[in-house]
C-alpha cells in the first residue's frame, strides 16, 4: 500500500505528528507526577519548559511550512530544536552524574 501524498500534506503529517508525539510524552510525564503524588523535581521542571518550547516551535512550523509554504524558519527551528535536546540530555545526564559523584564523597552540594 502506497500512499500519494503530495509535499505539504506529508509535512502536514510530519509536524503533526511530532506534536502528537511531544504532546502525549508532556501529558504522561504530568499524570505519572499527579498518580504518584510526587513533586516535580527541577530536572523535570527543565526538561518540561524544553519540551514546551519545541512543542511550540513545532506548531509555528506546522502552520508556517504546512499551511502556509514559508520555508524561512527552518533554519532557526532546526537550531533551537537541536539546542534544547542538548540542553535536556545534560540535564537528564546530569542527574545519575551527580548521584554517583556524591556516592564517592566528590559532589558536595552546597
């Protein structure tokens, strides 16, 4: 089965399909915090702001590329969406970091 999309309908299902994707991940990671009952941690915390401004920038690309055919903001989305995965993965990796410095008396925190 072969599908014949036409160029802005596939990005159409591109972009949309990541912001269902990021979406879902945003609102699983909210309700697993709301059932446990826990706080949400500033690792968390960071990695929540990230994911809602590559949730927002997204959604300016869907209507931008998708609807509209405005090509100009490729290049700052594919820099910011790279910056903020980057940024996340330090914070997420800087987590076990700390607890195994800390295991080893090298990580004090103040």
């Amino acid at each position: 089965m072969s599908l014949s999309m036409d160029t802005i309908s596939l990005r159409r299902l591109f972009y949309f399909s990541i912001l269902l994707n990021l979406s879902l991940f945003f609102v699983s990671l909210f309700l697993l915090h709301e059932i446990r009952q826990c706080a949400f941690s500033n690792i968390t915390r960071t990695v929540l702001y990230l994911m809602f401004i590559e949730l927002s920038l997204t959604l300016a690309q869907l209507i931008a590329r998708g609807y509209f055919d405005f090509n100009a903001l490729n290049p700052f989305y594919s820099l910011i969406i790279v910056v903020c995965n980057t940024l996340a993965l330090i914070a997420l990796v800087s987590y076990p970091a700390k607890l195994i410095l800390r295991k080893r008396g090298l990580y004090s925190k103040f």
